[in-house]
C-alpha cells in the first residue's frame, strides 16, 4: 500500500494516479499540533489497512496531480542518516569515515519536505550544495537492541528521500540541516510491496542527466545492520526515518535545476532547485572548494 500525506496535513492512500482521502477513516486531526497523524497511522496500521484497502477499491478520489504531496512525516520522533555507505562513494570522497565505522548522525527534522515543494538554496556564495540519492527506512514498531535477523520485522515501508548538503568542513550535522534539505515522498511504500530489501535500484538525474545509479546489494551496512545498529544506541519508534547513505556521483545543483530521484518498486519524484535569500552566518563566510578524489 502507499500512504500520502497532502494538503494541509490530510493523510491518503494512492494507487499512484489518483489519492483517496482516509484522514477521517485513520482518526488524524490533518490541523493538530505536533503534525503527528501518519506517525499514529503507522502505529495503528494494521487495524486500519483494511479500511484504507476498501476506501482506494471503491472511491474515485482525485488525481494526484492536483494535490500538494507534502513529506509524509513531518515530525519523527528522530531523522536518523549514515554516512558513506558505498565503497565506490568513499573513493571520490577520499574518506575512510564508512558507515561501519562512524555509526549514524542526525539531521534536523525540520530540514524534511515533500515531494511537490522546492529545494531552497540558502544564500551561501561560494558554496556547492549537492544532492545526495538515498532510500528512507520508515520504522514501523518500538524497538531497542534489534537483533538483525529481526529488524526487517521493524520495517514499515520506504520512500525516496534526498539528502541535500552543503560541501565543508563544518559539522556535518548543521549542513545538511537546512530548511528543505530531505525531500522524501512521493508517498510510504509499505514493506511488502518490495521484494528484496538487498536488491532495489535507485537512479537520480539532474536536467534529465544520469547523475547516481545504485543498487542496495552494494551497501556498505545493508538495510537489516542499519536499523539494528541504530537500536542499539537508541530506541526506535513508529514513523523513525533511516537515510541509507549515497552511491558516488554526488554533484552541485543550482537554482533553475531539476533533481529527479527514481527507487525501484518505489517511486519517483522530480525536485525543483530554487534560490533562497536565507541562510547565511558566521560559519560559512570562509570559501570552501570541493576536489573529487581522482
């Protein structure tokens, strides 16, 4: 099944052409606050799947042309990401800092958007803000302490998500935090919807140019390791999003750019790249140049 959240908080489910509305079916206030409705959705799932099945058979809904895809949690209890995933990522990179070695970091939820908003660019002259391809791991149940051999029983679902980041030395956590910085969406694709965790391939293009081409066979930590390690730093709730880290082809956008972003059994999103006039600080006055590891 795929899950929507749009207009305004409204949570729907999408054959992919058109969206019916379950907001009222799931029991979610679409105006409350903390936007915590596709959390209690996931919490609730199976109770509701039902529901949700017989409203997407026999509602005509809308096409979802016409409506606004928002990302589909706003408000995970964390956004959890790791760093370099691929080998062949580390080469250009020139960094020994894998994902097996450095665990996972933290971005700003706030830094979430979906998939019919903008990337914003801040306004950081001299800077290259690059896009980054990764899959999003919904975590479907509690868990702390996952043992791998059952952290696939954790997974609710996936999406397509873009890490967005500003090249430096900075912390790493600040540049990739930016407003708009982690387009996921279109939708959740629930877990059974994909046949192989360790077999799904994923393609971004900028301006209709093949830019990043993967496949999660080729990770570092697969899909199973990453949500065991990360429970066992800490506990992992329904609606916890997991970046899978980024093959190599990583490169600049610039305003005017479309990113598109293709997950087999996915989805795709196309991504406009504007200019914000937000942004700057002290932090990034000095240049910065990227060399790509030959």
């Amino acid at each position: 099944m795929k899950l929507v959240r749009f207009n305004d908080g409204r949570i729907g489910v999408t054959d992919g052409q058109r969206v019916v509305d379950v907001t009222t079916l799931a029991g979610v206030d679409a105006a409350a606050w903390p936007p915590v409705g596709m959390n209690q959705v996931i919490q609730n799932f199976a109770t509701l799947a039902p529901a949700f099945a017989q409203a997407l058979a026999t509602q005509a809904g809308m096409p979802i042309a016409d409506v606004h895809l928002q990302t589909p949690i706003p408000w995970p209890n964390k956004l959890l990401a790791y760093p370099v995933n691929y080998h062949d990522h580390a080469t250009e990179m020139a960094t020994r800092g894998l994902a097996n070695v450095q665990g996972f970091f933290l971005k700003a939820n706030s830094s979430l958007s979906g998939a019919s908003e903008p990337i914003e660019l801040p306004a950081l002259p001299g800077r290259e803000i690059h896009h980054e391809c990764e899959i999003a791991l919904i975590i479907g149940k509690i868990g702390r302490q996952i043992p791998v051999e059952k952290a696939l029983d954790h997974l609710f679902g996936y999406a397509c998500l873009l890490d967005m980041t500003i090249r430096g030395k900075e912390e790493r956590v600040m540049r990739k935090s930016y407003d708009t910085f982690t387009p996921v969406g279109p939708w959740i694709v629930t877990a059974d919807e994909v046949p192989d965790p360790c077999n799904i391939d994923m393609k971004l293009w900028v301006n209709g140019e093949l830019k990043q081409q993967a496949n999660t066979r080729d990770l570092i930590v697969d899909i199973a390791h990453m949500i065991s390690i990360a429970s066992s730093a800490a506990t992992l709730y329904p609606g916890d999003i997991i970046a899978s880290g980024t093959p190599a082809g990583v490169g600049p956008v610039h305003a005017g750019d479309r990113v598109s972003i293709e997950v087999a059994h996915i989805g795709r999103m196309e991504i406009p790249v504007v200019q914000g006039t937000r942004g700057a600080n002290i932090v990034f006055e000095k240049p910065y140049e990227f060399v790509r590891a030959s």
